[in-house]
C-alpha cells in the first residue's frame, strides 16, 4: 500500500511540476493544486494509515497501543486542504482578473504589456553627469 502511495505522491509531483513549467497561467494554477495535494498525500502517509486501531487511547493507558494511527497529520491535512483550497479560489480570481485586463492568459504576453519604465541607474548616472559639470564649472 505504502509503495502504491508512493508512487502516486511522484506522479502528482511530476505532474504538478509540468503544469507549473507551462506558459498558460491557469495551468499554473493548476499545478500548484496538484502540489497542495501530493503534500497533503506525503503527510497523511507519514501519520500511518491504518484501519486497525483508531485513533484513540482507553482511559489509563499510558503508551499507545501497536499499530495506532497518529492523529495530528490527519488534522494538519485537513487545515492543509482548507487554505489550499482558498489559495486555489484566489489565484484562479487573480487569472480571470488578469484575463479580463489583458485578454490573454499566456505568460509571455503579460509580460510584455507591462509598460517599459526608464531604468534607476540612469538616474545616478545623470545626476553623476550633473555633479562632475558642476564641479568643472561648465554648468
């Protein structure tokens, strides 16, 4: 069973991984999903899965009995799924908003609708200009 998941977590990555190397941003989007699920994967499998004992110990006790299912991944999982889901909502809203502006949803292209702006460092190498005129007195 643990092979199987295994196996699965590494296909969900690679995968997710292709998804994210594309140059379509919903794609993107839905690579970083797949990611959130193969980590929830990798945690919930490093918590034991099990169907033999739940996740309770009897009153007295003061050792967990063998074979006993951890219950925090199972809560960090859970957590896991609920802001991976609001992260998920939120970059899809962000990749319709970027559409509606741009009308693409390729990468390349918003990035070159962004307006070319004039670069700091010609501003320092101006005012130097200006600086060593003025100290030369042809200002």
């Amino acid at each position: 069973m643990d092979y199987a998941l295994t196996l699965l977590i590494g296909l969900l990555i690679a995968c997710s991984i292709y998804l994210m190397l594309s140059r379509n941003l919903v794609r993107v989007v839905l690579g970083l999903s797949l990611l959130s699920n193969a980590v929830n994967l990798i945690i919930f499998v490093s918590g034991r899965l099990t169907r033999a004992i739940p996740p309770l110990i009897d009153i007295g006790t003061q050792v967990a009995p063998e074979g006993y299912a951890n219950p925090l991944p199972q809560a960090l999982v859970l957590t896991a799924i609920v802001i991976g889901f609001g992260l998920t909502a939120f970059a899809l809203v962000l990749t319709y908003r970027a559409y509606q502006e741009l009308g693409t949803v390729d990468t390349t292209a918003m990035r070159h609708a962004e307006p070319i702006t004039q670069d700091p460092y010609d501003d320092l190498s101006e005012a130097r200009k200006m600086r060593h005129a003025a100290e030369r007195g042809s200002v």
